[in-house]
C-alpha cells in the first residue's frame, strides 16, 4: 500500500478557476496573461490568525508604521522586554506573529522580538507586494526599532533577510528556514502551477525588470548569501512541497560561515514549530 504523503509535505495548490482563467487569456494574448500572471504573483492570501498564534497577537505592542522608500504602511509587532532583539521576518502570505513558537523560546532564552506583517499581509493594508517590500521594510525597522542581533527568516524572509544584509543591515548571526533561492526557479515553478508555457515565465521576468529595475537574478538568495560574512545557520526540510531542499543546500554552499540543518517530514510551515529545530536555533544563537 502507497503511503501518502502528509499535509505538511504536499504543495499548496492553485485554485483550478485560476489555472483555468490563466489558459484563456494565454490563448488570446501573451501579453495580457503576463500581466495577468503579475496580478497573481503579486497577491498574497491573507490567512486568519490561528490559535496557536493569538498569545503572541495578544501579548505584543502592535504599530503602524510608514516605510517611506515604497510609501506603503505595515504593522509591528514588538513581544517581550529586552535589550537583547531579534528580528523576525514572515514568509509569502505570513503574517508577523507566525513565528510564534520561536519567539516564545527566544523570550525564556532573554531576547525581545521585532516582527511584521509585510505590506499586504496580515494587519498591514494594500493588496499586493514584493520581495523588494520585505527587504524595505527590514531596513527601515532596523532604523526606527535596531539594532538586532539576530535575524530569523522564513521562506521568502529568509531571502529578504540574506538580501537586506547585502543592502547594509546589520546583524551578529541570521537563522533562514526553507528559503527560497533563485528568483528565476521561483517564477517558473509559479507559472507551472498555472499550467502555462515556459515563455510567460520568460516574460513575467522581463516584465518585472522592466517595473522595477535591475535584474530579479540580483535578489536571488545564493547572491546575497555569498556577500555574507556573518554565521548564518541554513534550515530546510528535505520534504519541503513549496521550496525544494536543493535551495538550502545551494545557499549554504555560497555563505563563507554557515550550518546546514537538514529536517524530515516537517515540511514548509510544521518546520517553524518543532522542538529539534527550535532547540538547534537557540543553541545557534547562544555560541
């Protein structure tokens, strides 16, 4: 008998309305479903805050702040009373109190932390964001709530956290976990989701360079990762549906003073609440 694979090892699926709507509009114009595919990539879910998480909503000092480079608001969270502070740095369609079970043991440990809902996630308004947003939004919390000594990220705010340090934030040590690497394998994963030709992928980068500036190769993680000189501790699960392990091994080859923490079964978010992991990033920290 096949085993399946549990909920915490089978990637988030496309809503079939989506991929459908997306293959229509393929079929009249290239164009219009590139932008079309930017709308979506663009727009996070915005998920209701889970039990496990309302001690942490209900503990910390919530505030909305203005990120003057994007003009766009988010809302901090700052949970516990210490000196020592950490800054923690949610995921795509996250929010600032998912990583709750960290922060809790980073309290008993005598550390603050600062976190956020990026813009568009969360308590934070608008409708749609980008990693340019996440990394923005480090810089300026730095500014106004710094400085930290540690910096933990997940998923996408591990790569805001790698590319925030190349861009001048200042830390002793970073934690990511089931980072996202190259920007380029996250596009094309997304437009096969969609069900689309390999091409729209080609033109949805083009179209963000194009919006934006520069190239999206630059905010891959193994760059920023190789312009980093701090101990950074690389965590990934090798059963990971939304980020394959391949990401954290590549990042951890580029870093100059990295561990790697290879997990199993634990998937892309189960990852950010189990004991082995949590344990190891304490110990991390505290060398």
């Amino acid at each position: 008998m096949a085993i399946k694979p549990s909920n915490h090892t089978r990637p988030l699926e496309i809503p079939r309305f989506i991929v459908l709507s997306s293959k229509v509009i393929a079929f009249f114009s290239t164009r219009l479903v590139t932008v079309y595919a930017f709308k979506l990539f663009t727009t996070p879910i915005r998920h209701k805050t889970p039990k496990r998480e309302m001690e942490m909503d209900q503990k910390s000092i919530q505030t909305l702040i203005t990120v003057p480079t994007i003009n766009k608001k988010i809302v901090v969270y700052q949970y516990g009373v210490s000196e020592k502070k950490v800054l923690l740095v949610h995921g795509w369609s996250g929010r600032g109190t998912q990583l709750c079970k960290i922060a809790d043991e980073l309290l008993k440990s005598g550390y603050s932390t600062v976190s956020f809902d990026a813009p568009a996630h969360g308590k934070s308004p608008g409708n749609s964001s980008i990693m340019v947003d996440f990394i923005d939004s480090i810089l300026e919390i730095d500014k106004l709530y710094g400085p930290f000594e540690i910096a933990i990220g997940h998923s996408l705010g591990g790569m805001s956290v790698l590319n925030a340090i190349k861009k001048g934030f200042s830390v002793n040590r970073a934690i990511i976990i089931g980072s996202g690497d190259i920007v380029q394998d996250i596009i094309d994963d997304f437009i096969k989701k969609l069900e689309l030709k390999p091409e729209i992928s080609t033109q949805l980068c083009l179209y963000i360079e194009n919006k934006y500036g520069g190239s999206m190769d630059d905010y891959s993680a193994y760059r920023a990762a190789s312009k980093t000189e701090i101990p950074t501790l690389v965590i990934h699960d090798e059963n990971d549906p939304e980020v394959p392990v391949k990401a954290g091994n590549h990042i951890h080859k580029y870093l100059k003073n990295a561990e790697l923490m290879i997990t199993k079964e634990l998937g892309h978010r189960k990852i950010l609440a189990d004991h082995q992991v949590i344990e190891k990033i304490i110990n991390f920290i505290k060398k």
